[in-house]
C-alpha cells in the first residue's frame, strides 16, 4: 500500500496505518505501545522523529489503535504528529 499525502483524509491515514501490524511485528501490544509512547513523548518533547521506517510505521499504527479504542479522533496536537510522521516517512522511503 503506498503512503498517503500528508494532507490526506484522515480514513486514508487509518487504513495505511493498519497496514502493518506493529503487534504482530514486535510480539505484544505491551512492547508496541512502549515503542510509541517513548517517542511521542520524543516528538512531544524534542520535536524530533526516528529515521527508522520500523518505527515510524509502529507510532502510525499504534496512534490509529489509540483513537479507535477510545472512540475518539486524534486532539490538534495528533493529528499534528500524525501527519508529521507520514510525512516523515514519505522522506525516507523515496515516496
């Protein structure tokens, strides 16, 4: 699947987000959340981001699997990272 604009509608974002399955690449929501937390507060922190693609897609999914569980659409500040990841990750691949 390829990566979405940066702009794009957030359904988009989701369903790019989901395409990889960052519980199943790590073997535990508990190592996945540990990944994503740590950098956003990284991001919230620093305002710096992995160059690791791995990464990258762990904080998209795990971001996509925050807001479903809670019902909610990602706050300003989310939906600012989470663009600023796609676009991040648009850098590295080439894409």
């Amino acid at each position: 699947m390829s990566i979405p604009d940066e702009n794009a509608d957030w359904r988009d974002i989701f369903k790019f987000s989901t395409s990889f399955n960052a519980y199943e690449y790590w073997g535990s929501f508990d190592k996945t959340a540990e990944i994503a937390n740590k950098h956003i507060k990284e991001y919230t922190d620093e305002g710096s981001l992995s160059e690791d693609p791995i990464i990258i897609k762990t904080c998209l999914f795990f971001e996509q699997r925050r807001n479903h569980h809670q019902g909610t659409s990602p706050s300003k500040e989310g939906r600012k990272y989470i663009r600023s990841l796609i676009k991040k990750l648009r850098i590295i691949e080439g894409d």
